[in-house]
C-alpha cells in the first residue's frame, strides 16, 4: 500500500488538510499531524527531553522522527524498533486498503532537506510526496499578517515588537543572502528559502525521483479540495472516494491589516500580547472571539487588504520566476493563472 508524505508548506493550507481532507476521508489512513487516534506505545524521549503523550501521531514513534527531522543538529541515529512500529502502522492502513499518510509543516522548513530526504527513504523505502505550493506574493503577505509583523525570536524585552512590511521584507532579504552561521534560523525570517519551491522540489526529486513527487497548487485546492485527488491519481494508483461534506471552517484566514492596527492598541493599553507575564490582552481577544465570533471576524479579517510595493513585488518576481517556470513546464501546471512570478 502506498505511503504518503504530505511536507506542508507554512501558509498553504496545510492545517485544513491536516484537520479536515486527511482526517475525515475514508481513501487514507491519517496518522497525524493532528490525529484522533490515541497514542500507544508512549515513551519519554531523552534525546529531545519531551514527553510524546499527546494527540499529535497515532503512535509515538512518528512524533519521534519529526523531532529528529526538526532537530538534525541533535540527530544520532535512528531509535531501535522505530522503523518497525512505523511498518506495523503501515501495515494497518494496507489491511484496511488505505492510503497511509503522514504530514508536518517542518519538512518544508528543513535546513537540510538533502539529508531529510535521505532519512525519509530509509524509514518509508518508496513514498510518494505531496508538496502544495503557493504563489509566493500571496503567501508573504500572508507569512507577514501571521507571524512577520513581531519580533518573536528575540530576547523578551524586544517580543512582541510590531514590525512594518517594509522592515520584514528586507530583513527576509538579508538573511537568504547570508549563508552558514550568519543567517537567521528561525523560519520567519528564513523564508524566502523555504518558499524557494523549485530548490526543495529538486532535493526531493534527486532521492524519491520525480515520478513520485506530487505538485499541487494552493489556489486550486482551496477552492475545490477534492481536485487534489486528481492529483494524487495521477501519480498513485488507487480508486479515489470523493468526498463531499468537507469542512471548510478548519482554513485560516490571515488577520488584515486594520486587526493588526486593533491588535497593537490593545497590547499597547494592557500589556504586550507576547509577554508571559501580561496576558489580559490574549485572554480579552480570545473571550471576544468565542462571544461575538462575527464582530471579532469583521474587526480583525475585515477591511482593507495588504497590498505590497511595487518595487518588493518586483524583488519578488525576480526572486522566483525562473523556479516558477521550471515548476509549471516540470509539473504541467498552469501557474500564469494564479498570478505566479513567471
């Protein structure tokens, strides 16, 4: 039975699959991330100091590789018997003739995807990869609305920090243009690599070959999220149940840029959102959108949209346009539609 990896990009529905598509379709056997199946088989893990009893996997040894595929710095080897309760888990999904699946945003921040690859084929042997690309000015924006407009990895004193568009993007700049020790690790502000879709195809390619890389863009599966299944037929060869009750409330949509403006007076009147030792503002925002869930929407989504200077649009068009085109002629994908630097 075929394995699937999901390596979902930040910003690119990746929680709405995870939540929704995966978890509640009767073609696969979703093991996390984000699971309702209890874990078994739990165990502290002393390589990483965490206790693994938690929602997140269907057993504690998928949880394991994530944090040795996150933490490569730390990697030693490969836990006895974690391949072989991977294969177990495998094999429930091939009794119950599904698709296995298994998804987390930190394959796509890697910062040794080479290596990662590796790891991933020595666990699965010959899984397909599903990786959903996003039209990278869409998804900045996107990336700033949610975590770029603060300092977040920051001594505390300084977190919290709002911080304008302009400031964000060139910072983006200057860390992809470093390289080793000199830039920035933290995958806020090393972005622009990890949106570098057609460098983190190529890895992938390279070990899976590309006969089992699955490319598929966002604005598609938003839209329609059954049409991933065409895309996954492409490449798998399985008879795809379609699904039409999906929920759609597990897609987040970004705050705008008039509840951000709301957002700073509140931290500003409080206390600092991001401060452990004043969370008034945190509990004020999360008792108004359980109360009156419509006005919270219509203050902190509603408004004008953030658009991008002309001349960082073009920075990013440079940025990404040959990739894009390498992308689509790779892929046969109609990327000029979704409005792709091409």
């Amino acid at each position: 039975m075929t394995t699937l990896i999901h390596m979902g990009m930040s910003k690119s529905a990746s929680t709405f699959l995870q939540q929704s598509f995966f978890e509640n379709n009767s073609n696969f056997y979703y093991t996390g991330l984000y699971n309702n199946k209890k874990i078994i088989n739990n165990y502290h893990n002393e390589l990483f100091n965490i206790n693994l009893n938690n929602k997140y996997y269907s057993i504690s040894d998928l949880h394991e590789l994530v944090l040795i595929l996150a933490n490569q710095d730390k990697y030693l080897e490969l836990p006895k018997n974690l391949i072989n309760n991977i294969n177990k888990e495998k094999l429930k999904a091939s009794n119950l003739n599904k698709i296995f699946v298994y998804s987390n945003e930190h394959f796509c921040e890697s910062v040794n995807p080479l290596f990662q690859a590796n790891l991933l084929k020595q666990v699965f042997n010959n899984p397909k990869i599903l990786i959903i690309i996003r039209n990278q000015k869409d998804i900045i924006k996107s990336h700033y609305l949610y975590q770029g407009n603060k300092l977040l990895f920051v001594p505390d004193k300084y977190k919290g920090r709002f911080v304008d568009f302009k400031s964000y993007f060139n910072y983006l700049l200057f860390t992809n243009s470093k390289r080793g020790g000199h830039k920035a690790r933290d995958w806020v502000y090393d972005f622009l690599r990890i949106i570098d879709y057609n460098n983190f195809i190529k890895i992938n390619e390279k070990i899976f070959g590309r006969e089992n890389i699955i490319v598929a863009p966002f604005e598609e599966i938003i839209n329609d999220p059954n049409v991933l299944n065409k895309y996954l037929s492409a490449k798998i060869d399985f008879n795809f149940k379609y699904n039409n009750t999906i929920d759609m409330t597990k897609v987040r949509s970004s705050i705008s840029p008039r509840g951000l403006i709301l957002i700073r007076i509140l931290k500003t009147i409080i206390g600092n959102y991001d401060d452990k030792n004043k969370k008034y503002s945190r509990k004020i925002i999360k008792y108004f959108k359980l109360k009156f869930p419509n006005l919270h929407t219509l203050l902190t989504r509603g408004g004008k949209k953030l658009t991008i200077p002309t001349d960082i649009e073009n920075k990013i068009h440079n940025q990404f346009k040959d990739g894009n085109a390498e992308i689509a002629k790779n892929y046969n994908l109609n990327l000029k539609k979704y409005g792709y630097p091409l």
